[in-house]
C-alpha cells in the first residue's frame, strides 16, 4: 500500500496520474498547503522539506519496515523502479527519461512556478519579474515543442517524464503562453489529457480543491509564501 501525501497541485498530480496508471493500491492523506498542514510535525518527518507530494511504501522490496519519499521526481523513480513500468530498461532510452525528467524538476516545474507566482499570486505587479519569467517560460515551451517534433512523447514512450510535464504544461494559459505557437506541445497534450487514467486522476484531485487563486484569504497567502520555517 502507498500512503500518498497530497494536494491537487501539478507536482501532486504527478504522482495519483502513476499510481492510476500502474493500479497500485493506495490511501490519499490531504495535506492542505492553505491551512500549514505541510508545516505539521508528522508530515515533516516524511517530507522534511514541507512540501508535497510525500508517499509512505508500507511493502518497500527490502522487507524492512515503510519507506517514506519527498520529492516528486524521486517518488516518481522509486515507484517506476517499483512496478518495472513507464520506465525503459535499454540504457539509451532509460536515460532519455532521466534528462527529460531532470529537465522538469530542473528548469520547466521552477520557472514555470515562478510564472505562476508573479503573475498570478503576487500581492503587487513586478513588471521586470513578469516579462522575465513569462519569457523563460516561452523559451521552455519551445524546448519541449522542438522534441516533440518527430515524436508523441519525450522519450519515445509514453514514461514517467511524461506525467511529471503534462500537469506543469496544461496550465499554458495563465502562463501567458499562445498554444497555437507550440503545435506540438498542443498534441501532446491532447494525447495525454485523453488518456482515462490522467482522466481519472484530476477528477481525485477536484475532490480535494480548495479555492482559486483570487478567491485565496489573506491567511491562506500568508501561509503558502510568508516564507514560514518549520519546525520539527
């Protein structure tokens, strides 16, 4: 059984798109960001970070005792590694998903996050902060366009690479990005966003949804940016 520490952000929706995809058996424990339940000492001593996703492993292959992971793009490995699924076994390819999934944690969630923050979040406009990430933004979308250019998928087929862009990528719009400049990006999304599983996966994360960015309380700002340190 996975325990699975969550919230329906992209970096959340990451991890319920594989575990729909592979069928593992697994509970949902909602860690809402708005309240501080990231800052809760239980959760930290999953997540020592406060951030989610975190997963819990109560049959880790060892056979000895839970394993607890953060990190989206560590949860994803660990779990591919886990079920032998959406993760090549050829060394080229295997790598190909590692520079793509690098990629995503590295460059495209961070930058496109910064986006999010500054031009949706941001308690005052920040002009330089805006024209600086919505730029970066549009030179990452355009990366991933020109690799999908001869293919469906980063790395050939359909893996974990994937499911960590594609929640990341299907929020263009609020970046201010043109879709229609990315034809590519546009097909993908279309292709992966079709799938029952992805499907399936953000309706789990409607049950969970708390509010829209405009509708956030003062606290609920304060809590998810006022740049609280933990404490264990």
């Amino acid at each position: 059984m996975i325990q699975l520490y969550y919230f329906p952000t992209p970096n959340g929706h990451k991890i319920t798109i594989f575990l729909e995809e592979t069928k593992l058996d697994y509970r949902i424990h909602p860690v809402d960001i708005l309240k501080g339940d990231q800052f809760e000492s239980e959760f930290l001593k999953i997540s020592p970070n406060n951030k989610m996703p975190a997963i819990v492993d109560t049959e880790p292959e060892d056979g000895e005792g839970p394993l607890s992971l953060f990190e989206s793009g560590a949860i994803l490995r660990y779990l591919a590694q886990k079920t032998e699924r959406f993760y090549p076994q050829r060394i080229r390819e295997a790598w190909e998903v590692e520079q793509w999934l690098t990629w995503q944690v590295a460059h495209f969630g961070p930058m496109l996050g910064q986006n999010h923050h500054f031009n949706i979040y941001a308690p005052e406009q920040v002009p330089y902060a805006q024209e600086r990430y919505t730029q970066e933004t549009s030179r990452l979308y355009s990366v991933l366009n020109n690799r999908l250019r001869d293919r469906d998928f980063v790395a050939g087929t359909y893996s974990i690479a994937d499911m960590a862009i594609y929640p990341w990528a299907i929020g263009w719009e609020r970046q201010k990005q043109d879709l229609s400049m990315y034809p590519y990006v546009a097909d993908y999304l279309n292709l992966i966003g079709s799938r029952p599983t992805v499907k399936k996966a953000y309706e789990i994360g409607q049950q969970y949804k708390r509010v829209d960015a405009n509708q956030m309380k003062p606290e609920e700002w304060q809590t998810l940016f006022g740049n609280k340190i933990a404490k264990t």
